[in-house]
C-alpha cells in the first residue's frame, strides 16, 4: 500500500462523514420522508448545479469514459461533449413544472409523480421493480470502479478496496440520506474540478507539450486522432445512440430527475442551469482529454478503465495524487449515494407503505426502515461487484438505456400532455423496457443503432396508440401510500 496516497483519501472521507453527521442532526428536526428523501427541498442554485451534476457524472465519466478516450483517441472527446446539453434538458423539461406539481402532490419520490398523474398502482409496482433491476447494474459499475481506483493508484487490493469503498459510501448514505448526498456532492463536484485540472496539465507536462503528445498518439496509430475513431466506431448511428443515451434521455432518469423536486425556487433553478452546465463542460473535456493524452504516456495498458489511476500514480507525486484521488471517488460516491437513496425511497416510500399505509404514522419505524434498506443494498451490491469486466462504461450505458426505455416518455407526455393516461403510459414502460432488454440481451443492433433508439421509438407509438383505449387521467392531489 502507498501511505503517502492514502493519507489525504481518508482526511478526504473523513470530511464527508462530518457533513453525514451534520445532516442528520439536521434531518432529526423536520418531517422524515421529506427531509430524509429531498432535504426539505430548500436546495439554493449551486447546490443544485453541483448535485446535479455529480448525481450525472460519475464512475463512467472519470474510470470508464477517459479509458474509452484512451483505446479509441481523441474522437471520442468530442463524443463525450454531447453530454454538454444534459444539465439544460433536465432542469429546462422538468425542472419547473415538476417541482410545482411535486409540490401540489406532496411527492416525495417519482413514483408518487407518477402515480399522482396517471393513478395506477400497476404502473408504480412495475416502475420500482425495472428501477431496482436497472439501479443494481448501474450502481455495481460505480463500485467497481471504485475499488479499481484504490487498487491501481493506492496497492490495495481490489476485493479490500471494494470492501473499504462500499461500506464507506452505504454508512454515510443511510446515516445522513438526501440532505448528506447533496452538501457531500457540492463538495464533491469542487473536488472533481480541481482534480480534472491538476491531472491534464500534469498529463500534458509529462507528455512534453501538447503538440508532441498528439504526435505520439498519431505515430501509435493516425486513427486515434480522427474524428472516427480507432477502428472506426464514431459511426452516424453510434454517436446518434450515444446522444440520446447520455444526454436527451438523462431526463428520463429518476435519480436525475428526483433533483428536480427539491430545490428551492425559480431563481435556484436558472442558477442551477447555468453553473451545472458550466460545470459539466469542464468536467467532460478535461478527464476525456486527459485519458487520450495519457496513451502518449503509457500506450499499452491491457485495461483501459485503469488509465486515469494508472496515470495519476505515474505523473503526480504521491501526496498529490491522493488528493487527486479523492476527485474520481467523489464522482462515484456523489452517483452512488444518490442511487442508493432513489433505491430506498423506492423500497420504503414505494412499496413498503403502498402495502402497509398505516404505518405512515409511524416515523421512527420508517427512519429505521430506509436507513437499513439504504445499508443492506449498499452490501448486496459489494457482492454483484466481485468479479468485473474489463471495460464498465457499456455495463453502464445498458443500465442508462434500461431507465430511459421505462420511464422517459412517462414522465414528459405526463407533464405536457394533458390526455396521457394510464393505458398509454403502461403500454409505453412495458413496451419500451421488453424490447430494449431483447435486443440488448442478444445484442441486436438494428441499422447499427444501439437498442436504446428502436426501444423509444416503439415505446412512443405503443404509449400514442394505447392511450386512444382510455379517458385522460386527472390527477390528484394525494401521494401514494
């Protein structure tokens, strides 16, 4: 193990575990289910841009993204910059319209958004279940990567890395719930800002300028820097799949889109908009470039996911790569904890009092309930990340894809289209997540496009054409329990 590495990685968490403590003094006096699941919806803009923000980014952005740059080139930095516009869609569809009507409903979780406008409890029961399915797969990805994270730049052993990593982020999470996430990922995103800067100008430096590091990369192979990539996969098709997994269909995310419902007010908002989208341009760049550049420095690396810690060990100093190190672990944590929240509310919120609505009365019977089902799948998860492929962005796009088939066309026909009623947006979620898990179980790629296009795009008709055999919904004003 390198001391020098670890040191400033546990000051580093042990700052997180105070801002947990500080929550949940916090969470001890006001309402449970709101405060626990939303922070009472008093977020101002920069914390809305940060959470939002590093709720998106995550172990895919700073482990998988830049190690894809690596083995593909400088094509797929531009690819990653499709994701700019990812913030301005969530806030600007959602964002205003879904926090009112949050608000009318008294939602505290998606699901009771959905359930408020289309009044089915099938619909609520079938929507939890492909978001447990679909949250396992995506939050295994993060701990992989942050367990690759502490064995490649810290010696630590990636099942006792994984062990320290999961834990970490299960006990602060269920400790100090929504209002912990979001304080930690406005922290977080500070650090990951700082981090991507110190790591490309390092990169470049090592590198011996920028001109000398592209000329590397072009004498390893010209295609790394083409526009189409190593072996040619910027494709039309590829980059147009790519888009609306990462960028147009992030508004149909629920850990994503419950960040709507919980700030404080317009002016928030705008402000959350601008900064998150500042914010999300940077980040983007700068770790997708910097994995490029780092084939200039260390060009035959078996495992490209392990090209950022690889790179951080090889041209930082120790100490300051252990302060870098805790840039890519707040990304992961930051994803992580807002996932295993959504999972809670999920189980808690969702089905738990949709079963046994009495017990909504009973808060200290509830609080003990969402923090150890928060603990519980934050072990069960270190168990699905044991063994792990070699290359997790695809494990989780598919998992991206799988929430978009379920629940995009839902949640934005239900705000803007008055007539949308439960029959449609059945057929839609049914529809939408069958076909995308055929297709990307058998890895059908229709007309080279990912499953994610074909699955919307017949998600959509089946929700236009089922929602001809019912009456509008209206919707009330009650939550589900």
């Amino acid at each position: 193990m390198q001391t020098e590495v670890i040191v400033p990685l546990v000051g580093y968490l042990l700052l997180v575990f105070l801002l947990s403590a500080y929550a949940y003094r916090k969470r001890e006096k006001g309402q449970f289910l709101n405060e626990y699941f939303l922070g009472n919806r008093s977020m101002g803009g920069f914390v809305l841009a940060m959470t939002i923000t590093a709720t998106y980014v995550s172990a895919s952005s700073f482990i998988g993204g830049p190690g894809a740059a690596y083995k593909y080139g400088i094509g797929w930095v531009l690819l990653s910059m499709i994701q700019l516009p990812a913030i301005w869609l969530s806030l600007g569809v959602l964002g205003k319209k879904f926090a009112i009507l949050a608000r009318r409903y008294n939602a505290v979780t998606l699901n009771d958004m959905l359930y408020a406008r289309y009044q089915s409890r099938f619909l609520v029961w079938f929507a939890s279940l492909s978001l447990l399915v679909a949250f396992v797969g995506a939050m295994t990805v993060q701990f992989i990567g942050g367990a690759r994270l502490l064995e490649t730049a810290a010696g630590i052993p990636y099942e006792f890395g994984l062990l320290i990593f999961g834990i970490s982020i299960a006990l602060y999470t269920a400790i100090g719930g929504f209002r912990a996430s979001v304080l930690n990922d406005a922290l977080q995103g500070l650090v990951m800002l700082l981090g991507t800067f110190i790591l490309l100008f390092a990169i470049i430096y090592k590198a011996g300028g920028l001109d000398i590091a592209i000329q590397k990369l072009n004498a390893i192979d010209p295609a790394l820097t083409s526009p189409h990539g190593a072996d040619g996969i910027l494709t039309g098709p590829f980059m147009a799949s790519f888009w609306v997994l990462v960028c147009f269909g992030v508004i149909g995310l629920p850990h994503t889109a419950v960040r709507c419902i919980s700030y404080k007010d317009s002016k928030a908002m705008h402000r959350g908009i601008i900064i998150g989208t500042i914010v999300m341009a940077l980040l983007m760049f700068g770790m997708h470039f910097a994995g490029a550049l780092g084939r200039a420095i260390i060009p035959d690396l078996t495992v490209p996911d392990q090209v950022i810690p690889t790179l951080m060990v090889d041209v930082l100093p120790p100490f300051a790569a252990g302060i870098f190190l805790a840039a890519p672990m707040a990304a992961i944590m930051s994803t992580i904890n807002a996932q295993l929240l959504q999972s809670s509310a999920t189980l808690v919120k969702d089905l738990y009092l949709n079963l046994a609505p009495h017990a909504i009365n009973n808060e200290k019977r509830i609080a003990r309930l969402s923090s150890l089902s928060t603990l519980i799948l934050g072990i069960l998860l270190l168990f699905a990340a044991w063994n792990p492929p070699s290359m997790i962005i695809w494990l989780n796009l598919l998992a991206f894809g799988g929430l978009q088939a379920v629940f995009l066309w839902p949640l934005v026909l239900g705000l803007y289209w008055n007539k949308a009623n439960r029959y449609g947006a059945i057929a839609g979620m049914i529809t939408g997540a069958t076909l995308y898990a055929t297709l990307a179980t058998f890895n059908i790629q229709i007309a080279g496009f990912h499953p994610i296009i074909p699955a919307l795009l017949l998600s959509l008709v089946a929700f236009l054409v089922a929602n001809r055999f019912g009456e509008q919904t209206l919707p009330q004003s009650a939550p589900l329990q």
